[in-house]
C-alpha cells in the first residue's frame, strides 16, 4: 500500500470547527446503534462477523494512530485475490466473513 501525505489546506482549528459537529453526530448515532443492539437482548450479536469486523474498526479509530481509514477500510475488505466461481449474493453485507462456506 502507497502511503503519501498530503498537507491538509485547512489548520486543525478550522478542520474542527467546519466538521466537529457532524462527526459528533456520527459518534452518537455509532452509540445509538450499539445501545439499540444492547437492548435486543438477542444472544450471540458480537460473534456476528459483521460487528467483529464494526469492534475492530472502533478499536483501530480510538487507537489514534496515523492512516485509520486506509486500517478500517481493510477491517472491512475482502482479502482474497481469487475470483468466485459464483455470485455468492446480490447485495453487500458491508464486510468480509472469514467464515462464509461458499468462495
């Protein structure tokens, strides 16, 4: 993977002031989600794939290092270079099941 980096145009100050509230907004509705899965009661929720691979996004975001979106966009990403034989589906789950039989 290519890293660069490109000077923001912007100051921190003015990155925060532009889009802290949007982005603190998405941090509630993150903790809207969880507590809505909270309050299910449904067993077995965090062995989900999809909320293994949403755990270790928030892990790698509350990290605070350098390059998490190139990180969490793996988390999410289909490692695998070989080609289906089939579409397996014809909607996306949003992340890659280690697990899934069919490849």
């Amino acid at each position: 993977m290519i890293q660069s980096v490109v000077p923001s145009p912007k100051t921190g100050r003015q990155l925060i002031d532009e889009y802290f509230i949007e982005n603190r907004n998405r941090l509630l509705e993150v903790a809207a989600f969880l507590d809505r899965l909270d309050r299910s009661g449904e067993p077995g929720l965090a062995d989900d794939f999809r909320m293994r691979a949403f755990g270790e996004a928030l892990r790698l975001l509350a990290g605070g290092t350098f390059a998490r979106v190139d990180r969490i966009q793996m988390v999410f990403s289909d490692p695998t270079t070989e080609p289906l034989a089939a579409l397996d589906q014809k909607s996306a789950k949003g992340a890659y099941d280690p697990d899934a039989e069919v490849r």
